[in-house]
C-alpha cells in the first residue's frame, strides 16, 4: 500500500477488531487517523494503541454524524457542541 501522508481517515467503530486493526494499519502509513466509539474509556484506550486521535459520536444520530463530519471536513478541534450521550444504533451503510 502507498504512503497516505496527509489523507484524512475516519474508522467509525475503531475501537476494537477490524475497526482498530484498520486504524493502526492507516496510521503505520501516515494518515491523520480518528477512530469514533460509543464508550469513552475503550475510545481513549483504543486511540493510545493505536496512535491515533479518538472521538465519542453518537452514530445513531444524524446531529452528532453531522456535526462530527463538519468538524472532519473543516479542520477543526472537537468542541463542547457534541453529542456525547452515547445511544445503541446500527451504524448507517454511507457516511458519504
């Protein structure tokens, strides 16, 4: 596989298994890495492994995708503004 120096990559569920293996894989590569979760202890352990960035998004939610996704897309830090009330939900098939 290629360098991916620069490219953003987003591994919602990287928490564990596939998710997390993808993030170290994407990582050892040099992308900006961010792996999502529902659980803040797992997120934060998962992300210190991996060396990657973690953040809590409520995927069952279109709000908190969408602003997670704007934040992704703007360059910007995590704020305040997010969902952090993580609820169970399917993960949806697109995020495009």
């Amino acid at each position: 596989m290629n360098s991916m120096q620069g490219q953003k990559v987003v591994v919602m569920g990287g928490t564990s298994g596939m998710g997390l293996a993808a993030a170290k894989e994407f990582a050892s590569l040099g992308a900006d890495v961010i792996i999502t979760g529902r659980d803040p202890e797992r997120a934060v352990r998962a992300a210190g492994e991996a060396g990657v960035r973690a953040e809590i998004v409520d995927a069952a939610s279109e709000e908190s995708l969408r602003d997670f996704f704007d934040m992704v897309r703007n360059n910007r830090s995590p704020g305040d503004h997010f969902k952090r009330r993580p609820r169970r939900g399917a993960l949806p098939r697109s995020l495009g």
